[in-house]
C-alpha cells in the first residue's frame, strides 16, 4: 500500500476493517453511479433498464471485488457486514423500483421484495460466470436473460424492457 503498517493502524483495528472501508468505498461508488444513472430515467420500466445496464458491463474486474468480498465475508465480520448491507441496498433499489411501476400500473407482481432477490441472485450468478469463465457466456446474453427474467417477475411482455443506448451501460455495479 506504500505506507508503514504502523499508520494502517493507527486508522484501523484490523485488516478486516481495512478490507471492510476499502469495499466500502468500491461498493458505495458503484451504488451511487447507478442511482445516479437510474434517476436520469423516466418511468419505472426505462430505470429497470438502466439499472440492467448498469449491472451487466464488460468491467469484470468490478465484479471481482465482489467476489473477493463474499469469498472472505463469513471469515471476516466487518467486511461482512458491509457486504450484505450493499447487497440488500442493491435489492432495495430493485424492489423500489418495482414498487413504482406497480404504484403507476406498470407492473403486476405480487412480492417486490421476493422478485428482486429473485433477479439480483440471478445477475450475481451469471456475473460470477462472466468473471470467473470468460467466454463462456456472453455479456449481452446475461443482460437478455435478467431482462427476461425481469419481465416475467413484473407481468411485463417479453421484450418490453429494452437496453438503454447511452446511459450506464459500461458503469461498473455490483
């Protein structure tokens, strides 16, 4: 890190602490840029897009600290912590959104929360293969899949969720 352990410590008990304000930072800049990106949208169908596009990218390497994250979090508390604390964020964000869309007639669906965590795992997954097996799956086919997914969760036609052309679409998210 280019600094004595000495300072580290100084501003942290732990390496998981460390590890924890490092994804912390990461995560939240990620978050934050797909919100951002989300509340350019109009409509609950075009942010559900954005939000796609922005979690699907060619950035695979966003991803890995993801992965890394989960792989230490039941090892390290803090860092756990912060994980599952973006990860229901990342699910709240969905379901919210949801939410609208059943709020002005655009959706149809049932439990928001259960479709989200539903869709979330289903993108975390094909993300993990995107990261870990390149070229196994392609990245336009991830965004197709959780679009379809999407849809069937929300009463919505297949293909009604459409990608985005500028916004988010390479934006690293978790």
């Amino acid at each position: 890190m280019g600094t004595s352990s000495g300072l580290i410590h100084h501003y942290f008990d732990s390496m998981d602490d460390v590890l924890a304000a490092a994804f912390e930072e990461a995560a939240g800049a990620d978050l934050t840029r797909t919100e951002r990106a989300m509340g350019e949208s109009s409509g609950a169908a075009e942010r559900l897009s954005t939000f796609f596009a922005s979690y699907t990218r060619t950035d695979y390497g966003a991803f890995q600290v993801w992965l890394d994250a989960w792989a230490e979090a039941s090892r390290r508390p803090a860092l756990g912590a912060t994980s599952r604390r973006f990860n229901v964020a990342w699910q709240k964000l969905i379901a919210t959104t949801i939410m609208d869309g059943i709020a002005d007639g655009t959706f149809v669906c049932n439990d928001p929360d259960a479709a989200a965590w539903r869709v979330l795992s289903l993108l975390d997954g094909l993300n993990l293969q995107l990261a870990a097996h390149p070229g196994v799956i392609d990245n336009d086919v991830v965004f197709d899949w959780a679009m379809t997914a999407m849809e069937s969760e929300v009463g919505l036609p297949i293909g009604s969720l459409v990608r985005p052309t500028a916004q988010g679409s390479d934006t690293p998210a978790t």
